[in-house]
C-alpha cells in the first residue's frame, strides 16, 4: 500500500537500485587566437576610433553552456604589450550557437582614444579576457556550481589560454584644442 500523497516508490528490493559502467571523459579545450586586429589609417587623440578584430578558434568547440564571452581593446606606444597599454574597450560576444573548430568571428570595438597621444602606437585585443586579472591554471575540479557559473561567461581553454591576444599598428595624429589668449581686458578700479 502507498499513500496517494507519497512521491516516493516503495521497493521491495533495494539493492539493485545502481549500476556502474565504465566510461571515458575526455576534456574538450577551445583555442581562441586572435588573428587580425585593425583601425583606421587616421585617428586623432581625445577621438573615438573603430578597431576592427578577427578571432578563430584553433581548439575544440567552445562548451554549449557557455553564453557569452569579453573581448578587451588595449593602446600602448609599445610593440610588446606591458605595463604602458591601456585598457581603452571591451565587446561581450554573445556566443549564440558556439564556436567550433576552425570557426571565425570579426567584430568592432568603439573605442576613444586617450587624450594628448601622437605617434605610433600598437592596439592590442585579447579574446575571452577576464576582467578580474583571473590568473592560473583553469579551474579543474571543485565546487560544480561555481566552475558551471565561471564558464557560462568565459570559455574553457585549459593550458591554451595565453595565445589569445593580437596586435595591430596604427597612427595617432595630436588633434586638440590650442586655446591661447589673445586679448586681456581687466575692469578699472581695484579687483577684489
């Protein structure tokens, strides 16, 4: 007999309720690479620019619970990305169906150029950037609720993550106001 308001099955037998089977878990990494960064032939300081990016990936298909990744635009005067580069942008890239292997996506950054540059300059894009400096191996094992939240707004790239940045060239022109003072007129009498 069992109650019309019992979820549960009453059994007779409760010993032959699991059953193991071997089974092989491979991991899957993605490889995202930036391939193509570029901007206008001219860009002018304090002035927004558009920087147009091409990012493949190298790797397995990214996983399906991943939603959405960022994308992060860099300036710096130097052609080796370091503590002069400037954060200048990000795109979040919805991830819609997923990437898979040999896969592309091109998008555009708007971004506003510092104030007061002039000169060479190199834009760096780093693909699936953290913006929380997450540095280290990827996460492997351990609490599944975080590790699932983590990857739904990043991708998986295990070890293969440190390729994900490109580099491209371009001028900045100094383009400013000049404003100098031309004429002064002081009212007569004492200034308070």
């Amino acid at each position: 007999y069992r109650p019309a308001t019992s979820p549960q099955v009453v059994e007779t037998d409760e010993t032959n309720n699991t059953r193991t089977v071997a089974a092989e878990v491979t991991k899957s990494e993605a490889d995202l690479v930036v391939v193509a960064v570029s901007a206008p032939q001219q860009n002018f300081s304090g002035e927004r620019t558009t920087v147009q990016y091409t990012v493949r990936n190298d790797g397995a298909p990214t996983w399906d619970g991943t939603r959405r990744w960022t994308d992060a635009v860099w300036i710096s005067p130097d052609p080796v990305f370091g503590s002069r580069a400037r954060l200048i942008g990000s795109v979040v890239h919805s991830a819609g169906a997923g990437l898979g292997n040999g896969e592309s996506y091109t998008a555009e950054a708007e971004v506003t150029i510092p104030a007061g540059f002039d000169g060479p300059y190199y834009i760096y894009v780093f693909a699936d950037y953290d913006p929380w400096g997450f540095a280290g191996p990827e996460p492997k094992s351990g609490d599944n609720s975080y590790v699932r939240g983590r990857y739904s707004c990043t991708v998986y790239e295990g070890l293969l993550g440190s390729n994900n940045m490109g580099r491209g060239e371009f001028t900045v022109t100094y383009r400013e106001p000049d404003l100098r003072i031309t004429s002064l007129t002081l009212p007569e009498g004492p200034l308070l």
